[in-house]
C-alpha cells in the first residue's frame, strides 16, 4: 500500500470538501499531499458552481508536519512545482484562490500544517487540537508564510511567544490570541466549518470574492490601494444580476437565489 498522500473531495451543495488523507503518516505533507491540495484549489478556483471550501483532515491529526527529507533538496534549490492548474496552497506564490475556505484542525497541527492554517480564511478548532510552530526546534526557520501572517494575525508578542520558542499550544491559546475563530466540543469541527462555509456559499459570490480581494489588497499593497478600487469595484457588483437579485429578494421577502452573475 503507497505512502503517498492524497486528498479526498466531496461537492456539497456550492461547498467543497477537501480532505488531507495520509492518516497513516499523520497527514504529514508530501509532494504528493501538497500537490493534490494544489489541484483541489485549482478546481475549487475555477468552477462556476463551487463557492467555498472547507479544509479538513483525516485520521487523528490535522498535520505533523513536511515530510522533510522529500521537500528540502527542493526548498534549497527553489524548484517546487505544482501540476498545471493547481494553485499554490500556502498562497505565497502565483496567482491567489479568490474564494474562501474554512479550515478546521483537530489533533496536532505542526509546521507547514500551521502555515496551511495560516493560508486560510477562517479556522475552526477541535478542543483536542495542539499547534506547533517547530522549525526552530530542528535548526529551521518556517518558510511557507508563518513569519508573515502569524504575527499579522495574532500580534507581535502572541506570534513571537510561539514562533521563537517551537512551544506547544492548545485550542484555548489559539482562541485567545486569534489564531482560530471559535472551537468546538470534540468531534464537532468539521460539521460547525461546514455550516459556516454554507452560509458564506449562500451570499452573493461576486460580493464574497469582492470583499475577500478589497481585504487582502488592503493588507498586500495597503490602503491606499484598497481605496482605489472600491468605487469600480462596487459599481461592477451593483451592475450584477446577483444585485437586482438582492433588491428583489428583499421586496418579495424571499431568500436570495444567487448566481454568480
């Protein structure tokens, strides 16, 4: 039986379900892993139909880890590809997903598993799940986004405390320092991330990815930037067929049937 990782999905509804599936390693990230998590957000990316995603893993474990003896020749020589079509899961490289996902992590979340977190847009947390941020520990330093975003996230301090020292966290700590949005009772992660990605698939798509790209431009190139484009942007979005849709809705007094239109 192969070793490699791979990740299952499943459409519901306007929602993706992606699963990290190397339950065996602990979901440990491969090549094979990460590129088929880079193909699962080409698809998620690209289809008309789909409008969120959420994140999950199977097993005991979110993710222990890279699988570093497969990825470092690679990292030293800067020749990390992914298949055609397939977008970069850390979103540090090429073209970002414009939709949003939900990740939702249980057991230990370790390095790159962290950082994939850190990708995301919303994290839900099991109440058995533990972060670490471990590159230090190994003569490392994190290198898929954790010195760029966990410190935007959570404050300098709270982002220094762990990434400085490769402590161990729990769910409490990543709660309170706003690394994750809520938890949940044990075994109730996937479903709360997916009745929050169904409420996210239900709004007006070109408003979602609006709203998701206005947030990151203001935080990429800043705000005066962002302020460049909200007026263009919020009269190519009041000319949508999803806009007349909402001013309907609202005087017939009946929920949206949003398009993406």
């Amino acid at each position: 039986m192969s070793n490699e990782g791979r990740v299952t999905t499943e459409q519901r509804g306007h929602v993706l379900l992606i699963g990290l599936d190397r339950a065996a390693k602990r979901n440990a990230v491969d090549y094979a892993l990460f590129s088929a998590l880079g193909q699962a957000y080409g698809e998620l990316d690209r289809s008309d139909d789909l409008r969120c995603a959420v994140l999950f893993a199977h097993g005991d474990h979110f993710c222990a880890g890279i699988d570093l003896l497969q990825f470092a020749p690679a990292i030293a020589q800067g020749q990390i590809t992914l298949p055609d079509g397939a977008l970069d899961p850390t979103g540090l490289y090429g073209p970002r997903l414009s939709k949003p996902v939900v990740s939702t992590i249980h057991g230990v979340c370790i390095g790159i598993g962290l950082e994939l977190l850190l990708a995301t847009d919303i994290c839900i947390a099991d109440a058995s799940a533990r972060f670490t941020q471990i590159e230090v520990k190994r003569g490392l330093y994190p290198a898929g986004g954790a010195t760029i975003r966990f410190p935007r996230q959570t404050g300098w301090g709270n982002a220094m405390r762990y990434l400085l020292t490769g402590d161990e966290f729990d769910a409490a700590e990543a709660l309170r320092i706003g690394l994750v949005q809520e938890t949940t009772a044990p075994g109730e992660h996937i479903a709360r991330a997916t009745a929050l990605a169904e409420t996210i698939a239900a709004q007006a798509p070109l408003g979602v990815q609006a709203t998701l790209a206005s947030a990151r431009l203001t935080i990429i190139e800043g705000e005066e930037a962002a302020k460049k484009q909200l007026q263009p942007d919020f009269v190519r979005l009041l000319q949508s067929a999803d806009a007349q849709e909402g001013v309907q809705s609202f005087l017939e007094r009946r929920p949206p049937q949003f398009r993406g239109k």
